[in-house]
C-alpha cells in the first residue's frame, strides 16, 4: 500500500497536468473563437504553471519530455496558438504587422537553438576526466562556471526569455497594436542573443580550462610530485558515503602519503571534512595511470562492481577493511579473497572467516583492531541521580529478507514501549540511514516508533535548558559548518569546485575535530535529561550517542562491536526465530549481552542491571568479549593498523623488485645489497623516517 505522503503528493502532480492540458485546451479555443478574455488568461496561466512546475516538480515535466512533449514543444505550441489567437482578431493586419512579429519569433528560436549548441560545447569543455579536492589545480586554468540557465537549465532558460514575448503578444490581443508585441519580442530576443555570446565567452582561450591530454599530463606530473603511498579506494551510491567517512581520520594518521581513490563524481563531496587529497577517477583507462605512480596500499572498506578494476592493478597492494565487523554473513563475503590481505579486528573475525570457508586463506587475514574506536569513553559506572539513558540503535533490513538482520518490525515497537513505560528512563532512538529502504513495513515500524517517542515526550515535563545553551549550540553549529562545509554558488559546477576545494589551510583538522567535540557538547546541552530523543540525522554521530548512552539495544551489527569497546552493558534483540542458545552459538557479538525476544520481556531486567552494578553478571564476559572482538589494548589499534600498512607496503616494494629484476633479464633474484638499496631508495621517496619502512 503506498504511503499516506505518496497519495496526496501524486494527486497534486495529475492536477498539474490536468491543468496544463486544460489551459492548453483554453488558449486554443480562445484562439480560434476568438474570445480575448479567456485568451488572455489561458496564455498567462499556461506559461505560468509551466515556470513554476519547472522550479517545484522538475521530475514531472521530464515525463512529459519522455512522450516528446518538451519544454520547447510545449513553449512553441504555445507561441503558435498565440500567433494563431492574433489572426482572428479584429484590428490586426496579418501581413503589415504579424508577418515581422512571426519572424523576429523564429529569429529567437533560432538564437535558443544557438545558445544550446553553445552550452553543450561549453560543458564539454569544462569536463575534465578527473575530480580532485584538497589538491591546488590551478595549472589546469580553472575558472568559475557560466551561469546555470545559460549552460545548463534550458527549459527555464527558453521559459523566462518568453516571458517578454507572451507579455508583449498580450498587449497586443488588447489594444490590436502590434507594436507591444515587438517590444516584447524583441527583448526576448535581446536576452536570447545576448546571453548566447556571454556563453560563448567561455570558450575563448581565458576561459578555457585544460583539454583532457593536458588534463592526465597534469594528473601524472602531480601524481609524481606527491608521491603517495597508501590510499583509500572507494565506489558507491550516495548513501553509501558514511562507509568511507569512518576511515578518514585513521587514513590520515598512517605513516607516508595519503590519498583518497573514488569512482564517482558527485561521491567528491560527499567525504566529510578531511585534509587528505581525494582524486576521483572515473573511467578505467585512466585509472589505470595509477599503476605507474608511486602508490604502494589501497584499502578497501566497502566491495563494490568497480572495485575488480582497481584489483587489476599488480603494483599495488589490496586489503579488505570493511566498514564494520558483525556476525553478519555480509561480513564474510567470498568476495574478500580477491585481496591481497582482509584485515579485522580481532580474533572473533579470524575465526568467522576460517568457519564461512569462503576461500580466505588464515595466513592473509591480519588483526588491526578498530583504530576509529579512541572516541568512545568507558565505562563510568551505574547512572546516579538521573535517569538511565538508553540507546536504542536497530540496523536496517538488509537485501535477503532475513527476519532477524533488523528488531524494528517484530520487536522495535514493544522494546520501546517497555523503555517508554519506565519514568526513569531517557530513551535515545538512532535508527539506521537505510531502514524501510528494502522492505517498506520496516520504514513503517520506524515512523510509528518515532510518533511513539513524541507523544511520549508530550506527556513529560521538567526543567529545560535556558536559552543560553540553544544560542551555543547555534553558534558552535556555525562554526562547525563554516569548517566542515564549502559554500558555492548555485551556478558552480565541478571545475568552480575544484578551484574552490584547493589546498586545504595548514590544522584544519585538529580544529575541526575539536569544533565537533564542541558541538557534540552543545549539543547534548542544550536537551533536558529527561527528554527522549530521536536522531535521524549524520550528527551527532553513533560513537557521541555511546558516549551519552548508559546501555545500548541493538542488532546482530558492527554497532554492538564497535559498542562493547566501552565495557558498558548491551542487549541484542532476537528476531532470527533461533532459540536463545542457538542465537549465542551463532552469533559470538552476542555471549556477553542480554538477549531481549520480539515482546521485549527482558527489558526490565536489562534495567535493573543498569541501574544495579551488583546484578550485572555479564561485566566480565563483556571485557573477555571484547578482547575476543576488538583485539588487545596493547599495542593500541592504530600501531597496529599503521604496522600491518608499514608491512603491506613492503611487500609491494618486494615484488616490484622481483620484476624489475625479471624485466632486467637478470636470472634470480638481485643480490641483498640490491634489495637493501632499492629499500633504502623507496624510503627517501616516500618520505618515511629512516627508522621505518616506506608505505
């Protein structure tokens, strides 16, 4: 059944179209009656419903393109009946005065035509085969874009410069002067010529950006300048983005040159706030340019179509990431052995792929912690003098219809009612981004379980924060964003970006990282404690909301993982049908937590555990499980993460020179003192202290 939103929303795009055909019908009888009145008033309306359906319902009126009913055929059919309406009025001599309005008519279609053919030189001239970002291209003469109704929006563009025209004809229709309708012709023809030789101004040498060969020569000359070493790949949809955002900090902390690889083009600003060079690459001939750079380590934390592409290229070496770790079988995808290494956290990993038998060979799979875990505080005890926050973060459906990858609809619903019924609870609800993006009952349940938590809250009262702590969230919100985000114009297309996107300004990472930290406190500030609170938004993220939460109820997911890194208590909902022993043996995340069942019948004793450090019976299995999980304290994950890059890195020295001595002709392999020195080599190339090896 289609939503409550979906029907009134259809409803008002076929009454659109109904009145476009009705004002069509109106103009046409007006035209030929004549009958001025509703000639008039169909020509004005008619043009008018189409300016504002092209700004309000853009998607609607390219239906209409689909059945060949343009913009431009809708606009000419509309200047045709005008022409037609002002033959059969009374006053108007057809040959002395609509014969020069007809043709100075073609005259500005022509110049439309014109000006398109223009804009399509224009923008494939300012379409270089890359998209950089914090990387200063200046050399690729970059320059701002042209303005968009010139280069790109031709329905709005050919509307609004027939604006004058229908204006001027309609002048005409009243006095029977044609004189009003040259005015208005000939200023939309004006704005039509004029606009077509600004346009044209960008493909004059000034303004003319790099062509493609000098674009790669650049691409190659920068690649060589910078030298990078260690990288991130990375392709998918737009909201898959967050994949790759929680690998940004961990990738600029890593010993060598960083860099970020992505496929697609809009994927660009999509990367949250990170001083790392991004080049997007996304053709794969050119992709393959990167086999003669000095790029040793691409890692991977996401499969995608086009990251067998990538695969192919011998020099670099690949490891498997992944962007969370579960019990999940999409955490064991046979996919993983096409990497050169699958790095997990900890041993509970090791052991899941070696009992999936996808073909991941032990000896590849190399335990590198969770370096992104620093933020999460640990355990500080029962709450005292509060109520007891609870973070209820369900994981969505998932692709193959099994009932227990996500609790929000069997058991979503009774786990907050439970949580809801107790007075000394704060309830935080952070569902995932893609929940009900499969299967619809599970956006459902989400849009009930949040009209639960508001009516809750309406039936609260206490002390709220004075309007001090909303003023500071505003202000640290503004701060935050003026570092985090690039203000464009609306005309600005990815070459203005680029140009814009430079270099970035020497620490501003370190601030933005403490600008989040000081808008994470703001904004759990500037709440009451006793107001529950549903977060659909990026911020705060997943790591601030372990932070303020007391216990966590979640999935079968990275979450409890990445969760159990603080030691405090957690509930897993069991929606799989498994009984509760099965669903432990199954699933390891799951051993130290309380299993809740779809009518969330634990619940109150989760509770008391909470509130109760006494009847927690789970908190050594939940430091034992962690271990298991996340792997040791010592060394800390990101030494270790930055070792097993280190090594990675050799290896792809190593076989470089295997080949080099091949290609040599030389038989066997060099001597040690060659290897020594083509090491030694690739450390003052890259950058690496002496002391270590080069990535």
């Amino acid at each position: 059944m289609p939503s409550a939103g979906i029907v009134p929303r259809r409803a008002v795009q076929l009454a659109a179209l109904f009145a476009m055909m009705v004002a069509f019908t109106a103009q046409l009888v007006g035209a030929l009656l004549p009958v001025i009145p509703l000639f008039i008033a169909a020509s004005v309306v008619n043009l008018g419903l189409d300016l504002v359906l092209q700004h309000k319902q853009p998607g609607l009126l390219a239906v209409l393109g689909r059945i060949r009913f343009d913009v431009t055929v809708r606009q000419l059919l509309r200047d045709m009946l005008i022409l037609v309406g002002l033959l059969h009025i009374d006053g108007i001599n057809p040959l002395e005065e609509q014969a020069p309005l007809t043709i100075t008519l073609l005259l500005f279609y022509g110049t439309h035509f014109v000006c398109q053919a223009v804009a399509v030189l224009v923008r494939r001239s300012r379409s270089l085969p890359f998209v950089t970002r914090n990387i200063d291209a200046s050399a690729l003469r970059l320059c701002d874009a042209p303005p968009r109704i010139l280069s790109r929006q031709t329905g709005r563009r050919l509307l609004r410069f027939s604006v004058p025209t229908t204006a001027g004809m309609m002048l005409t229709s009243i006095t029977t002067d044609a004189y009003w309708g040259g005015i208005g012709l000939a200023v939309s023809l004006a704005l039509s010529a004029g606009g077509t030789l600004y346009l044209s101004t960008w493909l004059l040498p000034k303004k003319r950006v790099a062509n493609e060969k000098q674009a790669l020569e650049w691409l190659d000359n920068w690649l060589a300048e910078y030298q990078p070493t260690v990288g991130m790949y990375f392709s998918g949809g737009a909201s898959s983005a967050y994949q790759a955002n929680m690998w940004l900090s961990t990738l600029a902390a890593l010993d060598g040159n960083p860099i970020i690889v992505l496929r697609e083009r809009f994927m660009v600003q999509k990367i949250e706030a990170t001083d790392v060079p991004i080049v997007c690459i996304p053709k794969v001939a050119n992709l393959m340019r990167l086999e003669h750079s000095t790029l040793k380590v691409l890692l991977h934390p996401a499969n995608s179509g086009k990251t067998s592409q990538i695969l192919r290229i011998p020099s670099i070496k690949h490891a498997f990431t992944n962007h969370g770790e579960s019990d999940k079988l999409s955490s064991c995808n046979p996919y993983a052995k096409a990497y050169d290494e699958v790095w997990v956290a900890g041993p509970a990993a090791r052991d899941r792929y070696q009992l999936a038998d996808i073909g991941v060979e032990d000896k590849d799979v190399i335990e590198v912690g969770r370096p992104q875990l620093v933020p999460i505080q640990p355990y500080a005890g029962a709450p005292v003098g509060r109520p007891a926050t609870v973070l209820y973060a369900p994981t969505w459906e998932g692709w193959d219809g099994n009932p227990g990858n996500t609790s929000v609809i069997l058991a979503g619903e009774n786990i907050v009612r439970e949580l809801l019924a107790d007075e000394n609870v704060r309830l935080l609800y952070k569902p995932h981004p893609m929940t009900g993006s499969v299967d619809p009952r599970a956006g459902a349940a989400n849009s009930r379980i949040q009209a639960m938590i508001a009516e809750a809250n309406a039936g609260r009262s206490g002390t709220r924060p004075g309007p001090e702590a909303a003023a500071e969230l505003a202000r640290r919100t503004e701060e935050l964003d003026a570092l985090t985000t690039s203000a464009f114009r609306k005309s600005a297309d990815e070459l203005e970006r680029m140009r814009l996107q430079g270099t970035p300004q020497e620490g501003r990472a370190a601030a933005v990282d403490a600008a989040v930290t000081a808008w994470e406190a703001a904004y759990w500030n500037s709440f009451p404690r006793w107001e529950h609170r549903v977060i659909t938004t990026a911020r705060p993220g997943i790591f601030s909301c372990f932070n303020e939460a007391d216990v966590l109820i979640s999935d079968v997911s990275s979450v409890v993982s990445d969760y159990l890194t603080s030691e405090k208590p957690y509930a897993v909902a069991n929606t799989s049908g498994m009984s509760e022993d099965d669903f432990r043996a199954n699933f390891p995340t799951v051993r130290a937590a309380t299993i809740l069942t779809p009518d969330a019948s634990g619940v109150a004793g989760l509770l008391d555990a909470v509130r109760n450090p006494e009847q927690d019976t789970l908190a050594a299995e939940r430091a034992e499980l962690k271990e298991h999980l996340l792997g040791p304290s010592d060394p800390p994950s990101s030494v270790r993460f930055n070792q097993a890059a280190l090594a990675l890195g050799t290896k792809a020295d190593e076989r470089r020179i295997r080949m080099e001595s091949r290609l040599s002709g030389i038989p066997g392999q060099r001597s040690q003192d060659d290897v020594n020195d083509a090491g030694a080599a690739g450390h003052e190339t890259s950058g690496a202290s002496d002391t270590t090896a080069a990535v």
